[in-house]
C-alpha cells in the first residue's frame, strides 16, 4: 500500500473513513466511505483487524466506476478499490462484501495522495466486528410476498452427474471458486430446482433453445446484481434484441448470495407451466445457453461482452443427470481460425524461408523435374492459398452474410483472400530467367507476399479477441508477439549467416587461394547450418501452432 513515489509518507492524516455498521455477517454489504480534503489517489483495502500486515479480506463492489475501480492483490480478486484518474476527488465509497472466512475483526486501511510528493500510507478506519448470527433478508426487487433469504454456503459439484444436471465452464470447474460457470438442475418430482453461479458484477444468465441462436422465443433466466442486491427474473429473447421481461415470475422458493466475486443464486419452477406463463416446459430437448453481462447505472442489463457459451447438442434436464461443459465459440469459427492460424503461422512462413535462403542447398537436387526448393515452396504456397480459400468461406456460412460487429477484422481477411489468390495467378505468367521483365516480377512477387503475410497477422491478431473466438487475454496477444518474434529472430539469423558466407568467399578470392576444397567446405558448413536451423525452426514453428490450436479447442 506503499506509492513508489521516491518520497516519505506524511505522519498525520487528514483524510477518514467511515462506514454504516459496526457488525457485519458473511455476505452482507458494508457501505464504505472515504472524505477529506481534495485527493487525486487512493488505494482502499479490509484486512484482519489482528494483523494488519496480513492479506486483503473480502471483495469490493463500486459505487461509481468513473472514480474508482477494482484491483487483485494477493490472488483475491476485487480485493482493493483505486482511482482511475488524477481528477480531484473528496468523496469516495465502495460496498466491502463479507467474506465466508472473514476474522473476527476487520479493519478498513487506505492510502491517500494528495499529490504526488504528498500522501498518507495505511490511515486506519474503523474496526468491524462479526456476528455469527444467521440472517435472513427481504429486498423488493422481486416481486414475491415471500422473504428471500440468503444463500449462506456456495454451491458444490459433487452431485454433478449423479443426482444433478451440470453445465460447467470450464467442464471440471468448481462453483466455489471464481473463475466457474456453473449451473445445475435436480428434479424433485413435478418440480426441478435451479442452481446458477458464476463470477460476475452484472448478471448472470441461461437461456433454453430450439436452435443454436440466441433469439426466437427463447426461454431465459436472468440473475442481476443491482444496488448489491440480487434480482431473480424470466425473460423471452426474440432476435437480438433486448430481452422482453416477464410481468410475473413463475419461480418459486427463490434465494441469492452475493460474495467472493460471486453472484449465485437458486430458484425452484414446476417442470410443466401452462402457455400463459410463457415458459417452455422442461421435459424435452433444449440447446442450454450461458451467458454474463454488466448492469448500468440505471438497472439495465448490457449485452454480455463475450460469446455465450453453447452446450454442444440438445439435452433433456429431466433425463438421467449429466455433468457437461460446452463451448463459447461455434464449431465453425474455431475452424475459421485454426485453417488460418495453419496457414499464415506455419505453410505461408516455411515456403518463404526454404524460396529465399535454400536455393543453394538443393540448387542441384531435382524432384519431379523440378529443384527441390521450388517444389517444396509451391506445394506449402499452394496449401497456404487452399486452407485460405476453405477458412475464408465459413463465417459466411455462419454469420449468413457479413458481419456488422466484427469491424476491421472481415475487410482486411478480403484483402488477405484477394492477395493470397493474386500470388498463384501471378507466378503462373512469369517470365523465364533471363527475361528483362523476370526484376520487375520477382520485386511483384515478393511485394505481394510480405504484403498479405503482414495483414494476415494484423488480421490474427484482431480476430483472436473477437466474441465468436474470443481466446484468453492477454495470453493471446503475448503468444502472438512471441511468434512474430521468433520468426524474425530466424530470418535475420539466417540473413547474418548468408552474409558471413559472401564476405568468407570474398576474401578467398582476394587472396587468391581459391581452392576447390575450400569452397567445398565452406558451402557444406552453410548448407548443414542452414539445414539445423530450418529443423529448429520448424519445430518451433509447430510448437506455436500447437499452443494456439490447443487454446482454440478449449474455447
């Protein structure tokens, strides 16, 4: 909590804060309030009251995201609240949610900048104290006559395949922790009670469907974290536009918990309801969507920042349980981008090394009439060209057209399609060796190339954070970088090493001790260099590929 400022704290704060209890219980919210004189930054934490050098307790929610903003610290996700500018600021509050393992005692810390050679480190704040009491609360944002209590433990997987229906994201997560999507179904009779958690501050939802696009009348749940409370609503989604909330809630027995970054709550609803409730009933086959989202201001739900996931066929909840997971990308785009990622990381980048450096490697060695390097460069081309052309067609297939949503990323895919197709249409009109115009071809020839290989990367890089594909930032961005970094990292390698070998044959020629040996041996030492790195590279190459396809199954 210390500002690496390069200056010492002052030694008498200003600044207090305040919250609105003094006992707390585990899931409750505790307002939290920090005045003073005009500060630019702050950094606010909980920790054990007992030992305030210990780790953060407990998770934030914000009261206003254009002043502050969440931080991890320790591995504890939205553990700290901090500015998100310079502005002048003298007011801030936050919601501090009560861990299930919170100490008997919480003290509330911040640390305060005036300005940037004066601030305050760890000014203390009240001490909270925790009531093993159970607690039972009512909120009106559900219209139900009926208390709604709490969850006071987290969901378990345990069941999952035996007695429940689990849908999970990733498939062997645990609802306890944060990064899981968990939703479950157990029928008890006529009636089947809901599971759903995940972590989010907005919303989290499922939706049931005849069809593997979100729209049409589809059945939907929603979970939306609204005022740090939690409201459990019905909706129908038609097309893509914004749910149609139902005026009556057809669920019952219907309960929350709001903590440890999470949002979970349960509900009950009779497996049959009659079509004026406008639910689809449970017992047949349904496409199970999950989706989350973040909540405006005003309560209005966003639409979900990333694909929903997408179980992979239609199950029957009431049939024997099952413990599945599913897909937040469309079998199709993954294959749109592991045809691409084959293409323009590992056939398109080969057929240029072997054309430009091992020309004088296998300059004697034939292969079905031709030199072996033109052949091996023509066939990885070829297939270059072929994965493009099959991967360019299917988010046509998908999408049904063009895609609105996916700004740069579909012109500058045409403009690799179009370069990629001009290079096989060029190379079949070119002109013999010795031509005039072969200078004017072989500049065409390597333009167009290194044009489209540039935007093929470009356009990966674009289209791996799109919702459709979506791979996992910032490792996709890291990945790509350390890629283009290994593949020039080769390519001036081996420019060095072709220059070292001019200026070895120059100088034998100046000292006029050309021997047919000499030459012989220095060709051999490039060529059996040339041919490790080639081996090195490929293997490389391969392990990149792997690494990125690998991702995109997992998606």
């Amino acid at each position: 909590m210390i500002p690496l400022h390069g200056y010492s704290s002052q030694s008498f704060p200003k600044h207090i804060i305040e919250v609105n209890v003094t006992q707390f219980r585990p899931g409750d919210h505790v307002k939290v309030s920090l005045s003073g004189p005009a500060f630019e930054g702050f950094f606010l934490q909980a920790r054990s009251a007992k030992n305030l050098r210990g780790p953060a307790i407990g998770s934030f929610v914000l009261s206003d995201k254009m002043k502050s903003q969440l931080l991890t610290c320790g591995h504890v996700k939205n553990s700290a609240v901090s500015h998100t500018s310079k502005s002048k600021k003298t007011h801030i509050d936050a919601y501090w949610i009560a861990p299930r393992e919170a100490p008997e005692t919480v003290r509330f810390l911040v640390t305060v900048v005036e300005k940037y050679k004066t601030f305050w480190v760890k000014i203390p704040g009240p001490v909270i104290s925790q009531l093993n009491i159970p607690v039972w609360t009512t909120t009106t944002f559900i219209p139900t006559s009926q208390p709604i209590p709490h969850l006071t433990q987290p969901f378990n997987a345990s069941d999952c395949g035996n007695t429940k229906f689990c849908v999970r994201n990733p498939s062997d997560c645990d609802p306890k922790t944060k990064d899981c999507f968990f939703l479950s179904f157990k029928q008890d009779h006529s009636v089947m009670l809901v599971e759903m958690s995940g972590p989010s501050e907005g919303y989290i939802a499922f939706a049931l469907s005849h069809d593997l696009w979100m729209g049409g009348g589809d059945d939907a749940y929603l979970c939306i974290s609204d005022d740090h409370q939690v409201g459990i609503s019905t909706a129908t989604l038609t097309g893509r536009s914004y749910p149609t909330f139902d005026s009556q809630n057809a669920l019952e027995e219907m309960s929350w918990r709001l903590a440890d970054g999470l949002i979970q709550c349960s509900f009950q609803r009779k497996i049959h309801l009659s079509a004026l409730q406008g639910r689809f009933n449970l017992d047949a086959d349904y496409y199970i969507f999950l989706a989350d989202g973040e909540v405006s201001e005003d309560g209005t739900i966003l639409k979900h920042h990333r694909q929903p996931l997408i179980t992979n066929r239609r199950y029957n909840v009431t049939g024997p349980p099952e413990d599945i997971g599913g897909s937040r990308s469309p079998l199709i785009i993954k294959a749109h981008g592991a045809l691409m990622f084959v293409a323009w990381m590992t056939t398109v980048n080969i057929g240029v090394i072997v054309a430009r450096f091992f020309k004088p490697v296998w300059s004697h060695s034939l292969w079905f009439g031709e030199e072996i390097w033109f052949q091996v460069h023509r066939m990885l081309m070829m297939t270059t060209v072929l994965l493009t052309s099959i991967s360019f067609v299917l988010p046509f297939i998908y999408r049904g057209g063009w895609s609105q949503r996916a700004s740069f990323h579909p012109y500058l895919g045409c403009t690799v399609m179009a370069l990629a197709l001009i290079q096989p249409l060029m190379a079949a009109f070119r002109p013999p060796p010795q031509a005039p115009r072969r200078q004017i071809f072989n500049w065409l020839h390597w333009s167009t190339g290194t044009t489209a290989r540039i935007l093929a990367v470009v356009t990966m890089f674009l289209g791996m954070d799109l919702p459709a594909l979506n791979l996992p930032d910032p490792w996709d961005i890291y990945t790509m970088i350390g890629f283009v970094a290994w593949h020039v990292g080769i390519d001036v390698l081996l420019e060095i090493h072709g220059y070292c070998l001019i200026r070895k044959d120059e100088v034998l020629e100046d000292d006029r001790v050309q021997i047919l040996q000499s030459l012989t041996s220095v060709e051999a030492q490039g060529r059996t260099f040339k041919k490790t790195v080639l081996i090195i590279y490929i293997c490389g190459n391969i392990a990149f590929l792997f690494t990125f396809l690998t991702r995109v199954g997992r998606v």
